[in-house]
C-alpha cells in the first residue's frame, strides 16, 4: 500500500482548517452581498465583515478599528511601507524626488519589504539594510546604531519564513517608539507558531496573512496602531477608513476571523511540539554526512527547519522528493524556481554553493512523530543518491 505523501511546505501555505471551512461556506454560497450595499443581503455581509474583524482584534489585543483587511501579506507589507514611510517621508519632503528621509530594515525580511524600500529609494529615500548573525538573529545593538535623526521608519520581520529564527523585535519597537519611530512587524510566520499580541510587539503596525495559518488564502489585514499616519496604495473606494479601496473578500475575511480566533491554541501547543523538529533535524544529520541545520544557534520557531546538504543541487534534491512524495521548498514560495541563493541564508554569510545547496522543511501542525521520522528517512536517501549518482 502507497504511503501518504508528505507535506513539509507548511511556511508556503496551510490546509484549510474545517472549522475556518465551515464559518466560510455560507458567504460561497447563499450569503453573496457586497457589504458596501444598504439593503439586506449587503447588512448581513458587512455584519461579517465587522466581527470577523472584531475576531483578529482580539487575536492582536487591539481595537477592532485598527485592523485593516488585505488580500495578502504582499499587500500589507506594501501599504505599511508605502503607505507609512510614503506618507511620512511626503509629509517632510513634499517636492517629488527629493524623499530624503531615512529607514532602517533587515537584509532578510520578505521581498514584498525589501522591494517596496528599493522602489522608495529611487525616490530619495535612504534605507539602511541590517545583516544577520551566523545563526540568522540580527543585533539589537546593530539596529540602535543604525538609527539616524532623520530616521522615520523601521520594518523588522518577527519570524524568519526560511529559517525559523524569531527576531528580537520588542526591544527594537521600544527604542523606535521612544524616538518617535513608526515601527513595522511582519507577523506572518508567527501566527499560531507563537504567541503574541500588537502591544506584546510595541509595533505601529503588523501584518498577518490567513493562509499561513489554517486560513484561506486572499486573506490578510495590517494591523495600523491608533495615530499611525497611513496613506492608502490602493485607491477608489472608502472600504476599511478609506485606507484600502475595493470589495471586500467576504468568504476570505470570515476565513481569517476564524483562522486567528484558533490560533492561539495552535500556538499553546508549540512547545510540545518542538521534539519533533529536532527529532527531524537530529535524524537527518546522523545520516547524511556534512549537513548542517542553519538557524541552530538562536530562537526558533518548532515547526521550521533549514539544512544545507553540502555538494548537492537544491533544486535536483526537491525534485527527487517530489517524487518520493515529500514536499519542501528552497525558501519562499514566491522564488520557487529560481537558480539564484537564497538572499536569506547570503545575508547569514553561505557562500552561494551552501545556500542553493539548502532546503526548508516546514511542518503543520498536525505532523505525526511517524510523519517525521518517515520524511528524515526519505530525505537522506535522496541526499545520499544524489551523492552516489
């Protein structure tokens, strides 16, 4: 009898949970309004909406009228960088092309960050970008010292989506509130891994995406901290304070309501869940000579871990798991394909042959130990017959 495949590719997406299905069946059904229309069918829609959005407020410890609905965490990360630092950087420079205001980031936050500020600075804005330790924790210090008088924006991930390591962002959010700083958190791989609220994080705003966490995918919000100046990226509508123009997603933003209402409890249970990532880990280094796990020398998230197969091609290893079915990936899933290192684990200082030789194994929550064992078998057998071949 075939084996059930097995997917380690949870920081890519989430299944579905049934009880985030069945809170949206009915608005893919018979509740089809536009909850910006007056009449009956469109009450009942915005009534969804509206707690859906009380729902992630309580997930953040937040006031419901901070939570801004997206439909991804591409967009939320766009309209807290461009929305925010464009915002602030116009209020103080309004003559176009001359933005001269500052920020500071990381060099291992997701792409959807990293290219929003490397389109700000054709436009005059400076950016900073912080590099990691070897163990991928970027330095509280290296973050102070990096703040400017004309310092206006930040933005720093919480949880790394390639190698799990949690970033110190609450000491970094104090220093920005205290400089008068808006502050930026990329919550997406945190959401049901750990446990947090928007006052935990001291952040101005954060982003969270419903898919990473047992949601649907479409479904994301910015949390915007009350007296955050925000200017909205998408225009012509007066949806969400008039900061996000457009229908709203109905089906995805009940989706997400109930996705971050369980999360929590996801999150309690991470600790325990921990042995099976270094079950995973310890099995796989035992039988494949010269790997190494990256990340292994800071806080991680249990669900996450990186290893570098020395010698290999990356993309041939996933290949030859595809079909011993085991899914994995490089890194994020918006570069799946690509030849070129991961800037991630470039940044960690692995030399090109290390990071594209470097694969992510990222378990759902309901990963059995037998599941973990299983994949650690199947993974050095593709490893070692790569070797041999």
């Amino acid at each position: 009898m075939k084996q059930k495949p097995l997917y380690f590719d949870a920081n890519a997406t989430t299944p579905i949970h049934p009880d985030v299905l069945a809170a949206m069946r009915p608005f893919l059904e018979e509740e089809f309004g536009n909850p910006s229309s007056a009449h009956l069918w469109g009450r009942r829609a915005k009534d969804a909406v509206e707690e859906a959005r009380s729902r992630c407020a309580v997930f953040l410890g937040c006031e419901a009228r901070e939570i801004i609905f997206t439909s991804s965490g591409t967009e939320s990360n766009n309209l807290a960088v461009l929305g925010a630092l464009g915002s602030e950087a116009a209020r103080r420079n309004p003559s176009p092309g001359s933005l001269g205001v500052h920020c500071v980031t990381t060099m291992i936050e997701h792409g959807s960050v990293l290219d929003s500020l490397r389109w700000l600075e054709s436009w005059g804005v400076q950016v900073t970008r912080l590099a990691p330790g070897s163990s991928g924790a970027v330095s509280v210090g290296d973050f102070f010292a990096a703040l400017r008088p004309d310092t206006v924006f930040a933005s720093v991930m919480l949880v790394n989506n390639e190698t799990g390591v949690i970033q110190p962002v609450r000491e970094m959010a104090e220093e920005a509130r205290a400089r008068n700083i808006v502050f930026h958190v990329d919550a997406v791989q945190g959401a049901g891994k750990i446990r947090f609220t928007a006052p935990d994080l001291g952040a101005d705003l954060v982003t969270l995406a419903g898919h990473k966490a047992e949601g649907p995918k479409g479904g994301a919000l910015l949390y915007a901290r009350r007296g955050t100046r925000l200017s909205p990226i998408i225009h012509g509508g007066s949806q969400d304070g008039k900061l996000r123009g457009g229908t709203h997603n109905v089906p995805a933003i009940v989706g997400c309501g109930a996705a971050f209402a369980r999360a929590d409890r996801s999150a309690e249970a991470s600790p325990s869940r921990t042995p099976l990532r270094d079950a995973f880990e310890e099995a796989v280094l035992k039988a494949v000579p010269g790997a190494v796990v990256n990340g292994a020398g800071a806080p991680r998230v249990w669900n996450t871990a990186n290893i570098t197969f020395p010698g290999i091609s990356g993309e041939a290893l996933l290949e030859r798991l595809d079909r011993e079915g085991v899914a994995a990936s490089r890194g994020a899933a918006c570069s799946a394909g690509l030849e070129k290192p991961s800037h991630v684990l470039s940044a960690m200082g692995l030399s090109r042959e290390r990071a594209i030789s470097s694969i992510r194994f990222s378990f759902l929550s309901s990963v059995t130990e037998e599941e973990i064992f299983r994949g650690a078998a199947a993974v050095a057998a593709c490893v070692m017959g790569l070797r041999r071949g």
